[in-house]
C-alpha cells in the first residue's frame, strides 16, 4: 500500500507544467492523507500530498481571483471627476494649472460595492520611514484567499505650510489613489498627470 500511495503521488508529479489542471479534487486528496496516515505511510509521501493539495487550492484560488476581477472590472464605469484643481503658476511665463480629477472618497463610492459583490476588497499598507519616500501597497482580496498587490512611492508633499503629519498624509492619500486605480485598471485620461499630490484634500 505505501508503495502504491508513493506511486499515485508520482503520477500527479508526472506533468509538472500543469500542476493546476492535473492536481488531484479536494476530496480525493484528503481522502488520500487519511489513508496515508491510516496506513502509516512514510512523512515524504504524507507531506508531498499535503503539497499537492495546497497547490491545487492556490490555483483554484487564483483562478477564482481572475473571474472576479474581469467580472467587477467590467462593471465599474467611468470615475465622476468629483475635484477641481485651478490655480495661477508663480514661475514666470509658465502656464497656469487647470485640471479635474477624482478623489479617493469618490473612488471607493463607485467600486466598493461592486467589488463586494465579486467576493474582492481591498486595503492599505503604508510605510514612512525617516529621510525615505511614503510608500504604499494596494491589496486586492478575494474570499478565496488570493490577493496581488500595487505598490507606487513618492517623497513627501512638503508644499504650503503642511506639518510633517499633513505632508505624509497628503503623499498618502494620492498614492492610495494611484495605487487603487492602477491596481483595478481604471482610466487616468485627463487626470492630473503632473503628479501633484499637493492638491489633494486631506
């Protein structure tokens, strides 16, 4: 019996390149460690098919994670440019600066709930370390446990009379913007591609 279970394992190894396709259903691998421990098989065999199992569970996890975001994505529709940026240069003979864009707050309005009926959501992860740039992570979550993630950096938004508080705040705020936004793939035509953070509320 150890060798048979030794060869089924070999057989689910045999097309390394379709792991995913070829991994054996939940069941039947669960059903398989039960006998293995059962029959006392040796701990390589048990752990190769605890491995395989796990394999099979992030692919199909991956593969649930895909469906979802083609079918939210494919959802969300344009962002309404809720915010308006209008203000004279102080250089000489530059032009002034007249653009609108979409604040975070209006971001979330509009994907939250359609996110959260394809079982995804998202969160922040931010760091700002001393004398180093603001850097943010955008995670995009599923129910079934994938998630990618969107990281962008930029220095601190030291413009105006912000305090050292309000000037990573104001960093942050846009790279959560822009993090969201590239990580769900949403159109940045007319946005404020000069990068301005400064001009975002806090």
């Amino acid at each position: 019996d150890r060798h048979k279970m030794t060869d089924a394992v070999s057989v689910f190894e045999a097309e390394p390149t379709n792991r995913a396709l070829s991994a054996p259903q939940p069941s039947l691998a669960m059903t398989m460690i039960e006998r293995a421990i059962t029959q006392g098989s040796d701990i390589a065999v048990i752990e190769k098919l605890m491995g395989l199992q796990e394999r099979y569970d992030a692919a199909q996890a991956r593969k649930a994670f895909d469906s979802a975001m083609a079918n939210a994505t494919s959802e969300i529709p344009v962002i309404k440019k809720n915010r308006r940026v209008k203000f004279e240069s102080r250089k000489a003979g530059a032009s002034a600066t007249d653009y609108a864009y979409e604040d975070l707050g209006e971001i979330a309005r509009t994907v939250k709930p359609i996110l959260g009926r394809h079982g995804l959501s998202y969160r922040f992860r931010t760091t700002s370390n001393l004398n180093e740039p603001v850097v943010v992570t955008c995670i995009i979550s599923h129910r079934d446990g994938h998630f990618e993630e969107n990281t962008l950096s930029a220095g601190r938004d030291d413009s105006g009379n912000k305090n050292s508080i309000q000037s990573i705040g104001s960093t942050s705020t846009y790279l959560q913007r822009m993090t969201l936004k590239a990580a769900l793939g949403l159109a940045a035509s007319e946005d404020d591609d000069d990068g301005d953070s400064s001009q975002d509320p806090d």
